[in-house]
C-alpha cells in the first residue's frame, strides 16, 4: 500500500480543493424566441435547438 513520504503542503492542498468549487451555470438566450436557456439543450418555452424544431 502507497504511504505518503511527506505531509501535503497547505498550498498544494488548497490548489486541489480550488478545482471543486461551485460555479454559476452558463445561461444563453434561444435564437428564436429570446428565452432563456441553458447551453445544447432545446428551449423549454419555444421547443427549438439551434432554430430547429
């Protein structure tokens, strides 16, 4: 079994952590209707994907 050879640095340990925080979800508007509508996903209010039905 792996044992460690030296403690984790606190930087290096904050630098892990950083890349699991919580972001905000991209929000766009449909081409046709102005909606907005999360990134590849067909538009809730109108129905369409990259103006296709």
């Amino acid at each position: 079994m792996g044992v460690p050879k030296r403690k984790t640095s606190k930087m290096r340990l904050r630098t892990r952590k950083a890349a699991h925080r919580w972001r905000a979800a991209k929000v766009v508007s449909c081409l046709r209707c102005g909606a907005r509508v999360l990134p590849h996903t067909a538009c809730p209010s109108c129905g369409y994907y990259k103006g296709k039905r």
